[in-house]
C-alpha cells in the first residue's frame, strides 16, 4: 500500500466505525461501508478518527477495525488515528498499523499543551516513539481538542519534523491559516499536504486558499470529490453549485452531539452499513430529527436533478 506524501491530494474520506445494535463491532458492515467509500470515488480513507469513535474502543478493537479495512481496502491508502493520551498508545497502535500496511497515522495533540514550546516538544516526541519514517498527519482541530496551534508553533513543527506530511485542517475560523502556510512555502518552507475537516462546511473555499481536498466524513462523499475535482480543474461556479445543493445536509451535520447520528442515519439509508449504532454513551436521532433530514435529502436530490 502506498504511503502518504506531501503531494498526497483528493478525498481521504474519515470512516464512521459501524456497530451492531448491541455496540459489537460490525464487521460485515466495515466492508461494505469502505466499499461505499471507495465506490464514491474516495482517493483514501482515515479511520479512528474523532468521528470514527476510537475513544470508545479498545486498544484491540482499534487493531482489528484497522485489520479489517485494510483488508477490504486493498492497495488503497488508509490512514489510521493513533491518537491517546499517552506516547505509549500512541506507539503501539502506529507500529502495529503501518505494519499491516497503513499509509501514514494521523496525531491530534493531547488537550493538556497549551504554550508553542509544548506543543513543538509533543510533536518531536511522537516522532521519536513511531520512528521517523512514519508519515504523520497532524491534526489541528481546536474546537475538539482546545489546543490553538499558532501558524507560527506549526510552521517550526514542520520544518522541525520531515515525517510531517500532512496538515488536517480543522481551524475554525482557519482559512487565514492555509494562505499563511502556502505563503510560507512560497518563501521556502518545505510543502505538506493540506487536507481539510469540519464536515466540508467550507472545502470550496478551502480548495481557493490553497487546500489540496478533504480529509473528513459526509453522508455523500461524491460531494467532496466533486467539489475538490472542479475546484482543483478551476471550474469554481460548478463546485459552487454543487456544493450548495448538499449545503443543508453539510449545516445540518454540524450540530454538536448528533453529528455523528445524522451521518450515522444517512449511510444506512444508502446501504453502507446495517445499524445506525453509536457505542455508548451516544444519541439516537428522534423522529422529528429524522423528519428534518429526509426533508432536506428530498429537496437535495430535486436541486442536483436541476444541474444535471
């Protein structure tokens, strides 16, 4: 399988973990669902992410859902979430993934560093415990994580850490953050690969500030890579279009607590996966939720039938 670089672009779609209705994994259902993904024209795939709930299992349930869909994913590259607490897990999990055949694994910082001089320190150290031959993705996601990585304590991160390739982008406000990165590499910094989060509410601008596509979940991901496609091809006034056929269900995703359970609802109803189960604790949607995104489905495929 293919590692990831710094010109590794397109659609890295982030994987929901499925479960039974009893909370085991499903096991049938991650084939199916990375065959939804990649059949949705996904270029890669991120599991264990925030959205993927690695928090909720164990240190061997997260080997065996990465087992899995590499399996299922063939030569295609997968990226797996190592994120823990402690260097340790961290460790492990890395070690164990890329030598199943990962493509790199993604880092979040931990909650606790708060300063520039912590947050270079952690990322030297999780280069020292996988190796410097693992490519990372650092995952700047402040809204989840509470940690503010300044454009400067990334920029020394870096150029500090070769084995960081890729940036996932999940500032919010963050755009300001892409131009000053590509900025930096216009003056000489070495490029990474920027892919970007937070459900796609912002990928066509993301894509005109310097993004290379999209590393995060949706419930249609041939949106993303529509929209990363006709950006990259400079057909801004189709993307745009496009995107905001999906823009209700894109808001709709963002609310806090239920995210998940929307997304979750959406891939049964497409055939991705059997049970829209969270591992508690988690929400169910109710009925009047339902209701609202069926609504917006209806009236997203009357719009896309309206630009074709």
């Amino acid at each position: 399988m293919p590692l990831i670089t710094a010109d590794s672009d397109g659609v890295f779609v982030i994987a929901v973990t499925p479960f039974t209705e009893t909370g085991a994994i499903d096991t049938a259902s991650i084939d199916s669902v990375t065959d939804f993904y990649f059949e949705s024209g996904a270029d890669g795939l991120t599991i264990l992410g925030m959205m993927g709930e690695a928090p909720k299992l164990t240190q061997a349930e997260a080997m065996e859902v990465t087992r899995l869909t590499l399996k299922r994913a063939g030569d295609r590259p997968v990226v797996v979430g190592v994120s823990a607490v402690g260097l340790a897990a961290i460790g492990e999990l890395s070690n164990a993934a890329m030598d199943m055949g990962a493509a790199g694994v993604m880092v979040a910082p931990p909650p606790t560093l708060r300063t520039n001089e912590q947050i270079i320190t952690y990322y030297a150290q999780v280069v020292t415990t996988i190796g410097a031959d693992v490519p990372i993705v650092l995952q700047d996601f402040p809204l989840s994580t509470g940690v503010q990585i300044s454009t400067v304590a990334l920029g020394q991160t870096i150029e500090a850490n070769p084995s960081i390739v890729m940036l996932k982008h999940e500032d919010w406000p963050g755009l300001a953050k892409i131009s000053a990165l590509r900025e930096a590499e216009a003056k000489g910094r070495r490029r990474i690969s920027i892919l970007c989060g937070n459900g796609g509410i912002f990928l066509p601008e993301e894509m005109a500030r310097g993004a290379d596509g999209a590393m995060t979940g949706f419930g249609y991901p041939e949106m993303m890579v529509d929209v990363c496609r006709l950006m990259a091809s400079g057909e801004h006034d189709r993307a745009q279009d496009i995107f905001e056929a999906y823009l209700p269900l894109v808001r709709y995703e963002q609310q806090p607590g239920i995210g998940l359970a929307v997304r979750k609802h959406v891939l049964v109803k497409r055939g991705a996966i059997k049970s829209a189960t969270q591992r508690m604790p988690g929400l169910i949607l109710a009925p009047t939720a339902i209701a609202e995104v069926e609504r917006m489905i209806s009236r997203q495929r009357k719009r896309l039938a309206e630009l074709a």
